[in-house]
C-alpha cells in the first residue's frame, strides 16, 4: 500500500516555489542579532571639527605668522584620523547620516593637511573645487537631517563655510578669506557646542542642553527598545545586499 509523506502547515513548513522544490524550513524563529552597545563618537568627531575649523580659521583671519602653513597643516592633520575613527563608529552604530558627515570631514582636513603642507601647483584651486563640492553635499545631508537638530546646526554652518572657503581659494582675495575664517569659527562655536551636549547628556542620562531632537531621532533617545528594533532585519549588516 502506498504512503504519502504528511506536509507540515504552519510558519514552520518548508517552502515550495511554483515548480514544486523543497527548500528549508523558514529559519527566522532560530535566527538571532546581537547588537553590541558602544559608547557615542560623536562629541569626539564634534571637538574634532572644532579644534580644526579654530586652527584653520585663525589661520585665514591673519592672526599666524607668515609662512605658517606647514604648522597649520600638522596641527590639523590629527583630525584625520579622529574623525575617521568617529565615522567607522558612527557606521557601527547603524547611523549613516553621522558616519558619511564625519568621514567626509575626515577627508576634508586630510587634504587640507596635504595640500597647505606640500604647496603643490595649483594646489589653492583645487582645493576651492574640492570645499565647493563639500558644501554642496553638506547641503544634500541638511536637507535630510533637521530630525538630528545637533547634527543639522553643524551643517547649516558648515554649508556657508566651505562655499566662502572655496571663493578664497578660487578668487585669492583677502576679504573672502577672511570671511571664511569668521565662518570657520563660528562652525567651531556651534560644534563645540554639540559636542557639549552630548557629553553631557550622555554621562548624566538625561538631556541637560537643549539639542532639538524630533521625529525618529526623539525616539531613539526616548523610545523604548521596540522602537530600536523596528525593522532590524532590513538593515545594513543583517540583510543579504547593501
């Protein structure tokens, strides 16, 4: 007498495509995601951001000697890799907005370093092309970040910024450098200030300085960790293609 196989039903049966192939059973009840806290890089990438502007905008403001280039450029090239450190982090922490910004930074004084330590040819106006091409990205991730207000502050400044930066470099002339130097450190107030923040919101538990959070970003301090989860197996990392 002949005997057929009994099929389970239920989230546990295998699945079957149209041709009639078994494949495995549904695995997501035997799946699990470990996520691992970190501490938050994001006051360093801030003080980095800070730090730099400060040297770079004293430097455009005239307050150096001249020929301080050199100087300029070793004092600045430590962000590099602060920032690129922050970035790998921020990426680490499921937060592409802030690792893309941070290592673009990280990029940003990297060949600023270069290019005032070396002095190559033409080494001013490429550098304006490559401040203008930041800003105009900058200006891509403000549109997207008013959620993060910290991080949209930074931004905003940062836009005005690399756009006079890049007229100095372009144009040569003194004025514009200046204004960009102006501009350089009012980003480093507004970075410093973020930085701040955060640090003490984080050692505290508890927001003490205002930094505007709305939407997804309120949740995420706010929220409870369902709110974290929502859609865990759709990010970056868990699911099979980027």
């Amino acid at each position: 007498m002949a005997t057929s196989d009994t099929i389970p039903e239920g989230p546990d049966a295998p699945i079957r495509p149209p041709g009639g192939r078994h494949h495995e059973p549904d695995l997501r009840a035997m799946t699990r995601i470990t996520l691992r806290p970190i501490a938050s890089p994001m006051p360093l990438g801030f003080y980095a951001v800070a730090i730099a502007s400060i040297i770079v905008g004293c430097f455009q403001l005239g307050l150096f000697e001249d020929g301080a280039q050199r100087a300029v450029a070793l004092a600045i090239l430590p962000a590099f890799f602060l920032q690129l450190l922050v970035g790998i982090l921020a990426f680490g922490a499921r937060d592409v907005l802030a690792a893309t910004l941070m290592a673009c930074f990280s990029g940003m004084w990297l060949a600023s370093s270069l290019v005032l330590a070396v002095e190559p040819i033409g080494g001013a106006e490429v550098l304006g092309v490559l401040n203008l091409c930041f800003a105009l990205f900058a200006l891509m991730m403000a549109s997207v970040a008013m959620p993060k207000r910290a991080l949209w502050l930074v931004l905003c400044t940062a836009v005005p910024r690399f756009t006079v930066a890049s007229a100095a470099s372009l144009t040569g002339v003194h004025w514009i450098a200046t204004v960009s130097g102006a501009l350089g450190l009012l980003l480093a107030v507004v970075a410093m200030y973020a930085a701040f923040a955060l640090m003490l919101e984080d050692m505290r538990g508890q927001e003490v300085l205002p930094l505007g959070r709305s939407g997804p970003a309120h949740q995420a301090v706010h929220g409870d960790l369902t709110v974290q989860l929502r859609n865990l197996e759709r990010h970056a990392g868990v699911r099979r293609t980027l």
